[in-house]
C-alpha cells in the first residue's frame, strides 16, 4: 500500500502549486475555505456547493482536490498536537443541476479513501436539496462502509445545535449559522507555505549546523512541502 502511494506522488498524485491550471481556475469561484481549527484541533475544510462548475477535466478534478487536501494536511501538521484528521462541510444550499459534478466527487472520495486514509474526521453536508439526492444515490457505491459513518446531513432548522458540538461558531460564516468571516483556501496555503518553509529552516542542516548558519541549505520548494501525507 505505502510502495503504490510513493508510486502515486511520484506521478499523478504529485503535489500541485498554485499556479496549476486546475487549481487557477477553480480558486477564482472561490468556492473552497479553510476557516481554522475546530473545537478538537481539526482544520476546517469548507465547499460551496452552488459556487462549482464541472472541471474541465478529471486531471484538473484531482489537481484541485490535491491542492486542497494537501493544504489541510498543512494546517494540521503545523499544530503538535493534532491528531491527522480534518473536517469537512460542504454547503449545498442553491445547488443546481449546472453544480452537479459526479465525477469530482468520485475523484474526492477516491483520494480520501486510497491516498489520504483517515484524515476525514466528519463530513456535514448542509441543507442538500432534492436535485443532490439522485447524485448521492449514484455516488454511494464509491464511498465504503466506514467513510459514510462520518458523514451526516445537516439542516437549518438544528444547525445551530449540531455544529456548536463540534465548531467554535465564530469560526464559521453567518450565512452558516456561525460568527464569522470566509477564509479562502490560498490564503491558507500560503500562511501553510510560510509556516512549514520556517520550520524546515529552522531544523539542523546534514552536517549538524542550524540551518541559516554557515552551512548552505537548499530552498525546499513549496510543493514538496506540503507533501506530508
């Protein structure tokens, strides 16, 4: 299993920069945040459903996933204390059939499952409409038995009682139910970037000097750092 996922980010699951086509094009709907940590130190994770357009491809589909999955990962190893899992919400409300994008969950659920086990902690899916359920139905066989444990549907009307259990609301957006502000997820990346490039430097270089002393110490380019899963 680790032998085909070294093989797999060697290839097409390489770590993606910002300026990947895929990623360009999708961070422009802004439709993808990282609001923070929740009450557990899990980094948030969340996705406008209403904001998708289908990717132009299923290489941009995982190029984007990568990106976003990878910033997580990011987030979370700059905290000592997390425990490798994040959480997701997906807001679904104004879905539409233009939204509908069966391959990008199939790509997404595919990465969770083969190349990022056990990093999703939950799943909320807020207020899915009608127009989601046909999709949901044909995306079931592609989601295993201890993926869907963690995934729960999510409604208005008892929003404020469930994600309080899990959320600080003042972290979440008001349209949400929340307190708080969007936070897009490049400047999560890039915050991500910065923190791991400062720890990187600050580790000892190969021949025992701190690095930034008399050794030189090659740059470390932001996509192999962020290539922690």
């Amino acid at each position: 299993m680790l032998e085909k996922h070294i093989t797999w980010r060697r290839g097409p699951g390489r770590p993606v920069q910002e300026e990947h086509h895929g990623v360009q094009v999708n961070l422009r709907h802004k439709k993808v945040f990282l609001q923070g940590l929740d009450k557990t130190g899990r980094p948030i994770v969340l996705g406008v459903g209403a904001r998708h357009r289908k990717f132009e491809s299923k290489e941009d589909a995982m190029a984007f996933c990568i990106y976003a999955l990878d910033t997580a990962v990011a987030i979370g190893n700059s905290h000592d204390d997390w425990d490798g899992k994040f959480t997701g919400v997906f807001d679904l409300r104004d879905l539409g059939m233009k939204n509908a994008d069966l391959t990008a969950l199939q790509v997404m659920f595919e990465l969770l499952q083969n190349h990022y086990p056990e990093r999703l902690g939950q799943l909320f899916l807020y207020e899915a409409p009608m127009a989601f359920y046909a999709l949901w139905r044909a995306l079931g066989p592609f989601i295993d038995p201890v993926t869907k444990t963690k995934i729960h549907f999510v409604f208005a009307k008892n929003a404020h009682v469930e994600f309080e259990k899990v959320f600080d609301l003042q972290l979440l957006p008001k349209d949400l139910g929340g307190e708080g502000d969007w936070h897009p997820i490049e400047e999560a990346h890039r915050k991500a970037v910065e923190r791991m490039t400062k720890r990187v430097g600050e580790q000892p270089a190969p021949g025992g000097s701190p690095a930034g002393g008399d050794e030189t110490v090659a740059p470390v380019p932001s996509q192999a750092i962020l290539a922690s899963t």
